[in-house]
C-alpha cells in the first residue's frame, strides 16, 4: 500500500474513532457536525471525503471554510468539531 494512501487511512480511522458509536436506525435525530476546511487542496479533499462518511453515518456535516488560526480558535470555543491536517512531513535537518 503506497505510503499517502496508508497516512489517510489512518487519519479517516483515528477521525471515525473519535465519533460516538451508536447504530443508524438508533438515531431518533440526526446530529450536525461542524467540520473546519482551511483551503488546502489535500485538507480540502480529506474534508470532502470524511464529510461523506459522517452523512452516510447519519450526521448531517457543515463544512466551514476557514484560516489555520481562526480554525484553532474556533475548536477551543467548541464551535468546530473535526478538522483535518493530512501529510504532515517531516523537514530534512539544516
């Protein structure tokens, strides 16, 4: 398995983990989800994807566009509940 395609499946399974388990025909209301997108066309794709998922699982996802900054700041308020940083890599030493 190439090495990008094993990064985002593991971050989808450590963001799905996070998530309360309880089956779908349980759900007597659909719970929205507030999800970060910063613009960045890796974060924005991962989003995409991780979105889907959360509406297949009966969540209703609102996608917020938003800068790195404004993003934290929002989590810590409790606004945001998922953002996704993906390829996070490593700089050579100097």
């Amino acid at each position: 398995m190439p090495r990008k395609r094993l990064l985002a499946s593991a971050c989808l399974a450590s963001l799905l983990s996070a998530l309360p388990r309880r089956p779908r025909e349980r759900c007597s209301s659909v719970q929205a989800s507030a999800v970060a997108d910063v613009g960045w066309s890796d974060v924005t794709a991962t989003t995409a994807v991780f979105s889907r998922l959360l509406a297949d699982l009966g969540y209703q996802p609102e996608t917020t566009l938003l800068a790195v900054p404004v993003t934290f700041a929002e989590m810590k308020a409790g606004n945001i509940d998922v953002f996704s940083v993906t390829g996070c890599r490593r700089r050579p030493a100097a």
